[in-house]
C-alpha cells in the first residue's frame, strides 16, 4: 500500500471532490429518455473529445516536467529524503493512468454509436451518463496529479530558491544521529 503525506490527501481528495462536482452537474439534467439522450450525446462529444486530447497533452506535458523537477532534486546541495522521490514516483504513476485512460476514453467515444441502427435507445441514456462520469473522472484525476505537482514545486521552491534548510524533505544531521542510536 502507498503512504500517502497530507499534500497527497488533499490533491487526491480535491480530484475526487471535483469529480463529485462535475458528475453531480452532469446528474442534475435529471431523468432523460434515450432520444434526447442520443441528442446530448452528439453534441457532448466534441467537447469530451477536446477534454480528452487536452488530458492526453498536459499528462504527457507533466512527465516530462517531472523529469525536470528530478534534475533539480538531484542537483541541489540538500539532501533530499527518499519521500521526494517516492511523492514524484507516485505523481508519475498516477499521471500515466490519466494518460492511458484518456486515451482509450477518445478511441471509445469516436464509435459511431448514434449513427447505428441497431443499437435499442435504452442504451443511449446509459452510454451518455458513462460518458459524462467517465469525464468528470479524468478531470479529477487531472486535477489531482496537478494538485500534487503544485506541492513538489512549492517544496522545491522552498527548499532550492528560498534556501530553507529545516524543510521536512530534507535530511539533516540531527535525524541520522538519532537513527545510529
């Protein structure tokens, strides 16, 4: 299991609260028949296909950042402890899941399934509110994995910019005397 450090929390719980906010928007259209549902499937998905390559390219932009905040970990005169690296381990694992899903949520929905004859309009309800969670999903997820890059740059920041030496990822003297005894 992962240990997840308070600014772990709150990025993966401010995803998960903006995937409640915008699935609970998409829910308060209330109950829809499978016509018009069929109608707000056609006109929703330019704008799920937009989210889903605007995910794809900032996920993809965000690995290679991450790459970026490596160099400047190891390139600073502090020690840096391994929760750093294991916080943008974690960033990366979580980004590439956003990544992969986002893609394959864009190769499922450009099927043709409205332009089908065959497929009973029940079915249309069902598929427009997976679509419409699916996004609120991805969104979150995004939101997350930039929430919790926002608190590696700020450590950063603090720890390389601003010179602060008492910072918690840093090792410090004081700790390795305590961990010989």
């Amino acid at each position: 299991m992962i240990k997840l450090t308070k600014y772990n929390k709150r990025a993966l719980f401010g995803g998960i609260f903006s995937a409640i906010i915008i699935g609970a928007g998409a829910y308060g259209l209330g109950n829809i028949s499978g016509y018009e549902a069929k109608a707000l499937i056609t006109s929703s998905l330019p704008g799920i296909n937009a989210l889903c390559n605007t995910i794809v390219l900032a996920s993809a932009t965000i690995l290679a950042l991450l790459l970026t905040v490596l160099s400047i970990s190891t390139g600073t005169k502090s020690q840096l402890k391994d929760e750093h690296y294991r916080h943008i381990l974690l960033i990366a694992k979580i980004d590439t899941v956003v990544f992969v899903a986002a893609m394959i949520v864009f190769q499922l929905m450009n099927i043709p399934v409205t332009e089908a004859e065959n497929v009973p309009s029940s079915w249309y309800t069902i598929i427009y509110y997976i679509s419409l969670g699916l996004s609120a999903i991805l969104s979150g997820g995004l939101i997350s994995v930039v929430l919790m890059l926002y608190n590696t740059v700020i450590s950063i920041i603090k720890i390389v910019g601003l010179g602060i030496e008492d910072h918690p990822l840093i090792h410090n003297e004081d700790e390795e005397k305590d961990s010989d005894h």
